[in-house]
C-alpha cells in the first residue's frame, strides 16, 4: 500500500504541471474542463478515474515489453533521471526513443516527474495510484536477460592466488624491481616477470600498480622494494577481500574510505554475477547499480558517469587499450577483474557477446588465517638436493610470505617453484632468520626432512653472513648500572635484536615506526621521544569488507507469462477501440489525432473518443512545404519538445539524424535558420 505522502507528491507534480500540459493532461481523461475550475480538485478527480477498476485495469493491460524495461530500471535506480536512463540504456536504445518513452508514460499516468529537493533534479517515480498492480509486471531479466553459451572458451583459467601474490612478493624481495625516471618499470624488468609468470600482458602492470598504491612497495633510489609491515597485515585478510582490495587498487589511489566503497562494490557485483554468465555491458550496469546503494542498503544520489562506459563496451568485445575509452574509473575496475581473473571468460554468446562469471571463491571456502593456524598443516613443499622447492596449492598468503621469505621464484605454474640461493637466504637473514628456524619451517609443511647438503650450505651461508653486519635502525646505550635491568627486562628484553657491545643494543623495531611504545614499556621512564621526518602511509591498516551479497534487485521478478497475456489482451483492446473510432461521425484529421493516441496506448475507453477532447496535432513534417516544416519547428520551441532531423549527408549519399532541441527559429527573406542543440 501507498503512503499518503506518497500520493501528496503525486498530486503535487500533477497541479506544478505547465498549465498546457495540466490541461491537455485533464482534456484528455476528463474530457472539456468547464470553467470556473479548480487544479485540487481536477487533480482528485483524475485521481479518482485512475482508482476506478475499469481504467487502471486498462493501464495495466497496455504495457508492453518496452514499457516493462523502462519501468524496472526506474524501480531499481534509486533517483533515476531522464539523463540516467538515457545513459543506462545506450548502446540498446537510442536518445529519442528514451525521451519519446518516458514523454509516453507520463502522458499515461504511469509515471510522473517529482523535483529532488537536494539538487533540483527531475527524478522520475512511478504513480503511486498504480504501483501496486504495475509490480508483478516489474521483471528483472528484461534488463539483466539469461544469457546461452553458444561457444565455450577454451583459454587457460588464471586467477589470482595466494601462490602468485607469494611468488611476486619473493621476486621483489630478492630482486626488486627496476623503474624509469618517470615510475615506469623498466621494459626488460616486465619481460623478465612475463618470463616467470606466464599470465595475461597487462597482469604485470596492474598488480604492480596496485602494490604502489597499497603501499607494499617503497622506492629507493632505482628500484621498489617491499614493505613487508604493511604485505604481512595485508595477508591476514580474507582472500576474497584481498582481491577486492588488489583490484580497487590497481586501477587508482585511494583514501581508506574510497579504497573500501570501491572494492565492496566490486565484490557484491561480481557475486551478484550467475553461473550463466553477463556479458560487459550487462556487468557495467550491474556494477553502476550497485554504486547507488550504501552499506545500509539506503540509496545514493549521484549523476550518471555511465555514458563513456557504455560507448567503450559497445566499441569492441574485448578490453581496449585506447586511454579515452578507459578513462572511467568504474570501467577499469571491471577491466583489471577481467585480468585478474576475478571475472572469468566462460564462452561466447550467438551473436559474438563474451560472457564472464565471477570466479570469487564461496565464503566457507576461504581458510582463514586463524584455521590456517590451528589446523595440521598440509604437505604442499618439496625440497631437493639441487635447492629447488615445489609448492602446492594449499597454504593461505599469511603462511606463505614467511615460508617463502628466504626464496626466489623460479617459476610460476600449478605446482609453483622456488630456489634457496645465497642471495635470497641473505634476504631471510636480513628479516631475522636463523639456519635451524628455516629447517623447521619448511620441514613443518613437507613430508620429508630437508636434505643434509642443503642444512651445511644454509649453516656456512650464515656463518659468512654474520662475520661482518650493518645495522640501520633504532640503538638503545645503558650504562653499566642498568645492564642487568635491561637484558631481565621482559618487557624491554622482546625489543632486542642484537646485542652489539656492552650496554649496546640493536632494537627490532622498524626504522620509520613511532618508538613512543617500546619507552612506555620499557620502563626508562627519563627517555625522551625520537622525532622523525618521516610521513606515515595515509592508513595503517586495512579496511575491513563485509562478503559480498547478491543484490536485492534481483528479487524484481515477474513470470514472463504474466507480460505475454497482457500484451494479447492490449491488442484485442486496441483494435477494439480503432474500430469504434471508426464508426463516430467525425472528420478525417480528428480520426487521425485520436488513432494516433490510440497507438500511443493513451485512450483506454470509448468514452475518451468525444471529439470535444480531440486536439489534432502534426507531429511528422514528411512532404510538408516549407512553411509547414518552419511552423512545426516553431511549435516544438514553444513547447521546448525534442526534435529529429533527417537529412541527406553531404560527405555522402547517406542520410544523417540530429537529435535535440530547437532553440529558435529565426526567419529571413526566403529562408530560416534553426538553431539546433
């Protein structure tokens, strides 16, 4: 049921009408409006024709399939606008015929036009007086249609995992990755990562993006290295909000907030996906619905930046390079999802239309970092006397980026391999690896004991290692009398990493983290604080996703049967009516105005065809002379309607059409000049 205030809105947009259109709207239902008359009362009693059984049973049953999309679109785009339907339906529907249909259902009393208070905007709602028998016609699949697959896909399936992500973070680790002047990566430093991760050719440039904005990566002088704080925080995330996450970012740089709204967005438009599958479009739509709702489900005003999208989907069936194409922020999401693999290629539809599906793992798949911790570790590694490691799928990232802390990649595949060498054993030294910790560590997901050679090789490897040290970080110097406190501390004693002399130590606390903690627990309450230049990332932690959930639009849904009996009886009652009008004793031009408004679905009654009501209009100016085509010019200015030109193409023997408004016409000595927007 309707709210009064919902009804009061109604009748309010009703009597603000233009006093032409509130009459010609009056004329039409009401017949002629004797004088003196009242808006109020007008309006209540056209409320009361549209309550009347008969009337609104003929609104209903002159729907049609049309009518259905556009009213569905209304119905799930909160604050939809004529410029938002426009760009929602572009590509399937031309300017025209949207504003034609939306001029159609308001002149049907279908829909009406109510001002946001907030900008002023238009936006459109459907007539509360009708909404509750317009429902079982609202159909979701007249937008988002179930698509067939008319060929499968026979590509390789990628995505992102925690093997990959471990793997990259462990070439960046040992090698780092070199870049331009500009921040470009370097060209043989893309062809080198391509070598060892055979994946898509832009899957390189949109995971390293996003570790930069991410902050996983920090600049030196010639090379990125990684952040390990910021990756390890990163890893006890669950997996599907990581790939959010990765996926937000690759594409931009964001706030806390921003970073959030964009990769939950992200997630509740690819579950929203069925297994059947979407084609791009289908999926920019989804995920332009999707960024109108907030956490709570509760709507958001925002304009429409769905045009460019659109234009870059129906350009070509595949990703594009052309930057102008992608300039859309919401466009090169979707993209980099594709790259990522978080939307998977699945075939192709008759007409040539890819189809993906999301390829996000179900929510009681995903291990946790806790389960992770508690359950019996799995046997994925296997070590050999060449220093090669195999690793298996299995592990969450949380337990691979210290398993392989003190590797390299070699190659990236389904069983994924890596080599201990000197250099990145050095690595895992660096971060506080001791030779009998890392045997521990790989024998604790192997099956077998790590072979001797290799123990000897580590244990001389360390020996080397620390017979002469740098240390970069925080030094703490006690005198003689504190020594004792000091080392029996246990508060103070977890924050030594080395002792370098006597009454000298070496402190594990990183180099650009604030020390305000460790002298509040150390107990030297007379220490003062370190100061720094440096500028702390933007956020230090990640924020937190809820999983992503099937949006509720989905539950606008009508048996398709419902439509096809309705669009039956509107036919019958159609012609029911052209041929009534055919039998009333009235001129040519008349019968044609009101065939016309039969067409148009806007008669519903015989009591309608009184030819007191009949206004004749010309809406074509097909073989009009010269004067009838200015004059119907002139008359769409006064009535500041849209018009559509045709005319020949001079470049060719083509015809081209303009669509838009005539803003004046200005006559000269045998001509005139429309100015056209």
């Amino acid at each position: 049921m309707q709210t009064d205030n919902e009804i009061s809105r109604w009748e309010e947009a009703i009597i603000s009408l233009p006093d032409e259109q509130f009459f010609n709207t009056m004329r039409l239902y009401l017949g002629e409006i004797k004088t003196p008359y009242n808006k109020q009362r007008l309006t209540q009693k056209l409320a009361s024709f549209i309550y009347n059984e008969k009337n609104s049973n003929s609104i209903i049953t002159l729907l049609d399939s049309f009518d259905v999309k556009i009213l569905t679109a209304i119905s799930i785009i909160p604050g939809a606008t004529q410029e938002i339907l426009t760009d929602f339906f572009s590509g399937s529907f031309r300017f025209s015929e949207i504003y034609a249909e939306i001029a159609n259902l308001t002149e049907r009393l279908i829909i009406y036009k109510s001002k946001n208070k907030i900008d002023g905007r238009e936006v459109l709602k459907i007539n509360p007086l009708l909404e509750e028998k317009i429902k079982p016609y609202l159909n979701i699949k007249s937008i988002f249609p179930d698509y067939t697959v008319s060929s499968f896909s026979n590509e390789d399936v990628f995505s992102l995992s925690p093997n990959l992500l471990s793997a990259f973070i462990s070439y960046i680790e040992v090698h780092g990755i070199a870049y331009k002047s500009n921040g470009e990566i370097k060209k043989n430093e893309i062809a080198k990562l391509e070598d060892i991760f055979p994946v898509r050719a832009k899957f390189v440039k949109f995971l390293m993006n996003a570790f930069i904005n991410l902050s996983f990566v920090t600049k030196t002088e010639k090379s990125f290295k990684i952040n390990k704080t910021r990756i390890s925080s990163f890893a006890k995330l669950p997996e599907n909000q990581q790939y959010a996450l990765l996926c937000a970012a690759s594409v931009s740089r964001f706030s806390r907030e921003g970073l959030k709204k964009e990769a939950q967005l992200l997630l509740d438009c690819v579950t929203s996906i069925p297994e059947s599958g979407y084609t791009r479009e289908s999926i920019l739509k989804l995920a332009f619905i999707a960024g109108t709702f907030t956490e709570d489900g509760s709507a958001i005003a925002k304009k429409s930046r769905f045009s460019m999208i659109l234009e870059s989907a129906h350009s070509t069936s595949r990703w594009t390079d052309d930057p102008m194409q992608n300039a859309n922020l919401l466009d090169r999401m979707i993209e980099s999802a594709a790259v990522f693999g978080i939307l998977q290629e699945i075939g192709k539809t008759s007409d040539g239309k890819i189809l993906y599906r999301g390829n996000f793992k179900p929510q009681n798949e995903i291990a946790t970092d806790s389960m992770a911790r508690t359950a019996q570790f799995p046997r994925v590694l296997n070590i050999d006397s060449t220093f090669t490691v195999t690793i298996m799928p299995g592990l969450p990232l949380s337990e691979l980026i210290p398993l392989t802390s003190f590797m390299v990649i070699k190659k990236f595949g389904v069983v994924t391999e890596f080599e201990i060498t000197r250099q990145s054993v050095s690595a895992g030294f660096d971060i506080g690896w001791l030779p009998q910790s890392i045997f521990e560590k790989i024998e604790s997901f192997s099956a077998y004991e790590v072979p001797k050679s290799i123990k000897t090789n580590i244990t001389e490897w360390y020996s080397a290692y620390s017979s002469a040290m740098l240390f970069h970080g925080f030094i703490l110097k006690v005198t003689d009398k504190n020594i004792t406190f000091a080392e029996n501390n246990p508060n103070l004693k977890k924050y030594i990493k080395e002792k370098l002399a006597e009454g000298i130590y070496l402190l594990n606390i990183p180099f650009d983290s604030s020390i305000d903690e460790f002298i509040k627990k150390s107990g030297f309450d007379f220490l003062g604080s370190v100061k720094s230049s440096v500028t702390e990332s933007e956020f230090v932690t990640f924020p937190l996703l809820r999983a992503g959930k099937k949006l509720s639009i989905f539950e606008t849904t009508s048996d398709e049967e419902t439509l096809q009996t309705s669009i039956a009886a509107a036919e019958k009652l159609l012609k029911s009516l052209k041929e009534n009008l055919e039998c009333t004793d009235m001129d040519s031009n008349k019968k044609k105005s009101l065939s016309q408004r039969i067409s148009n679905r806007l008669i519903l009654s015989n009591e309608q065809l009184s030819n007191t009501a009949v206004r004749t209009e010309i809406l074509e100016a097909g073989g009009m002379d010269f004067a009838g085509k200015v004059h119907l010019l002139e008359a769409a200015v006064k009535d500041d309607d849209i018009v559509e030109i045709t005319m020949p193409n001079p470049n060719s023997n083509s015809f081209i059409t303009l669509i838009g408004r005539c803003l004046e016409v200005s006559k000269q000595a045998g001509e005139a000049v429309a100015r056209f927007e």
